[in-house]
C-alpha cells in the first residue's frame, strides 16, 4: 500500500557517485581525509539541493500528509475518490453525533496508524465530550479530536537547542534508506542560514558510495567533511569533533550507516559511536536523532525502543510524511513512547523538512484546502 516510496530510485536524492565502488581495502588507521569547502557546480544538482519549493510551508504539509487525511476518512468510503476535503466534510458536518460514527473515527484512526493505545484514548475522551458537553454535529466532534491530538502531540512540539553547546553534536541514527543522510543536508543549509557553521562526519564507513556521498554534498554546499578510507565510524567521528572544536566550529553532524535493531553488532558499533563522542566532549552527544520513516508506521515504535536502548534517543526527524498514509503514528509515538519530534520531512526538497509544529500538523491533517 505504501509502495509509493522507492528506496533511491535512479535520479534520486541525496548524492550518489555511480557506479558504487565496492570500499578499498585500507588500513584501519587509515588518515582521515577531509573534503575541503570548494564551491563547484554540479551538473545534476540532487536532492536535498534542489531548488526551494515556492509553495509555502503550510501548504506542502497540507499537501503532504493528503494521503493520511485521505486514509483517515477511508471508511466514509462513498465519497472516496472525491477531493480529500470533501470526503472530509462527509465524515464530520453531514453526520449526528452517533455510536456509529463513533465507531468508524476509531477504524479509520486506526488504519492511518494511530496505534491501539492512542486511538482508544481519542475515541473514549471525545465519548466523554460528547456525553459532557452535549455536542450534537460531527463537526463539533471533529473539533474535539483536532483539540485532542492537538494535546496529545504539543508536548513532543520541542525545538532543537543548538546554541548551548559549542561544538553541538547530534549524532543521526536509523535504519537503511530512512533518510539520514538527506536529513543531514537539510539540516546543514538550515542551520547554516541561522548563521552557524557546520561540520559532518561521515561516520557511515559501511559503503564508500555513503562516504562519497556525503564528502560531494559537502562540496557542493561549503560544508567540511571528515571522512576515512573505511575504518572505524567512532574514529571518524572522534576526529570530527577535534577539527571543529579546533576550528570553532558550531555544530557537527555525524552521520551513521542504516541498520535494523536486529543486527546486533551494528547495534554494538552505533553505541560505540556514542561512547566515543563522549570521550571527545564529555558533555555530548548533544542530541540523538533517530530518523524515522513515516512509511513503517506502527513499526516505528519498535524501531524507537530499540534505537533508544542502544543509543539514548532524544529527538525524531519523521520523514516521508508525503506518500504516506500512515501520518498517525506520530499519535501513537506520543501516546507510547514520547520523544520530541525535532522536524518533519515531506519531500525530497531542501526546505521539505521543517520543526514540527503540533497545531500546523493536526490542521494539516484535517483541513485540505490551505489558504496560505
Ligand atoms: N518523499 C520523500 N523522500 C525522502 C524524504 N526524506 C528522504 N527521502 C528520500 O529517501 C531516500 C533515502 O534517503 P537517505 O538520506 O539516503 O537515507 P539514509 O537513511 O541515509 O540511507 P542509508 O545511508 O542507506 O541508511 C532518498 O531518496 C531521499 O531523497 C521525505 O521527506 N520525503
Ligand atoms: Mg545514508
């Protein structure tokens, strides 16, 4: 149902060197090897250096998540088909206030990935609404469940603190294809445009395409890059955070090759990371980002714990809210396993992604029509 998304389709995203060269076999204490900032044009310019989107913010998030708000009126079925914003109106302002309409918000919640726990906490507070305060209209209802998730979400609205520290360094963690790597550069232009300097580490030594990856996004932007030939993702890391201390850099950005919570040792070597960002700064990681891909829904939880146990989660970037309609696991991350949500990605562009903002997402998901 979600195939929508592809894991890097051809012309995709974030830079890929074709073809992938298979890692040179290098010494372990191979020297780091740092691409400087050099301003080159690049004739394929790929994501997330792609031109901004003259759409504003609201109106991509609203267009983004049409597919969950889609979902989440799946069971008013007649209309489906019909503009998102009508089948929305069906279910709420054509309707009395019923066990029956009751029943379908909780399917409907359910199939767009809220989750058993935080659906059965939305559905029993608007029953008690509607009993307490004698609502009559579905649109009143719809009211009610917009406040709700509304509260339910707001606590995980916490804006990323990046100017205590200096260096601040977020370490990025995830599976394969989530988006970290993309996240990175989006995270690199935004914070450059806030007047910090930034430094990435390419602590994805797993495949050399990861590297190169990185290192050319890194030319392309003015960004330094510290990388190695192979190697140890920890040593990449250590040294990155020496460069930028030693040059009064703001902020680093270190990023990891995917892997599943299953793979053990790869569990075992992003704790290391860890481990050894402390040894570098005993005040750091400053921030430990899982990345997660809205598409994998209700695993997602799963994905937080286990990230969580090995690492120390303390913020979520939440990408691919477009092309998917499993928007409603934020709910259920709130509900079960509340982590700040420090931004949201929407596309593949550079300004796709953005804080999240609890009152600007649940009016995203409900109302189709934006006027901005
Ligand atoms: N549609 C959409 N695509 C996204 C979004 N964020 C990232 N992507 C795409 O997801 C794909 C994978 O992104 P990467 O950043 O390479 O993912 P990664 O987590 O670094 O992957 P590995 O290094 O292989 O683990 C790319 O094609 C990105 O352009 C988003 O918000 N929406
Ligand atoms: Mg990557």
């Amino acid at each position: 149902m979600f195939d929508f998304f592809k894991k890097k389709p051809a012309d995709s995203a974030a830079p890929q060197p074709t073809p992938a060269a298979p890692a040179p076999a290098v010494a372990p204490a191979a020297a780091p090897v740092e691409a400087r900032p050099v301003t080159a044009a690049v004739e394929s310019a790929p994501q997330p250096t792609a031109p901004a989107d003259s759409r504003s913010w609201a109106v991509r998030l609203r267009d983004g998540l049409s597919k969950t708000r889609a979902k989440l009126n799946a069971a008013v079925g007649p209309t489906l088909g019909a503009d998102v914003g009508d089948v929305m109106s069906d279910l709420f302002s054509r309707r009395k206030i019923d066990d029956e309409l009751l029943d379908e918000i909780e399917t409907t919640l359910l199939t767009a990935d809220c989750g058993v726990d935080a659906t059965q906490y939305l559905i029993d507070e608007m029953r008690k609404r509607w009993k307490r305060d004698k609502l009559e209209t579905g649109e009143q209802l719809k009211g009610v469940l917009m406040e709700l998730l509304e509260g339910l979400l707001a606590p995980l609205q916490q804006p990323l603190d990046i100017h205590t520290h200096k260096p601040t360094i977020i370490m990025l963690a995830g599976v394969n294809g989530s988006g970290k790597t993309t996240s990175i550069g989006k995270l690199a232009k935004r914070f450059q445009a806030e007047g910090k300097s930034v430094l990435l580490a390419a602590g994805d030594t797993f495949r050399a395409a990861a590297r190169e990856q990185l290192q050319e996004w890194g030319r392309r932007n003015d960004v330094t890059v510290i990388s190695q030939d192979g190697g140890d993702p920890a040593a990449v890391v250590f040294d990155a955070i020496n460069a930028a201390r030693a040059r009064g850099i703001d902020i680093v950005l270190a990023d990891t090759a995917g892997r599943l919570p299953t793979q053990l040792h790869l569990m075992e070597e992003i704790a290391k990371v860890r481990r050894v960002i402390q040894k570098a700064d005993p005040s750091g990681p400053h921030e430990v980002l899982l990345v997660l891909d809205s598409n994998i829904g209700q695993n997602a939880l799963a994905q937080l714990a286990a990230f969580d146990k090995a690492v120390g989660v303390t913020g979520l970037v939440v990408t691919k809210l477009d092309g998917t309609a499993k928007g409603g696991v934020l709910a259920a991350i709130a509900r079960t396993n509340p982590k700040p949500i420090r931004f949201i990605g929407v596309g593949e562009r550079i300004d796709d992604m953005q804080p999240f903002v609890a009152r600007e997402f649940v009016e995203a998901l409900f109302d189709a029509a934006p006027n901005a």
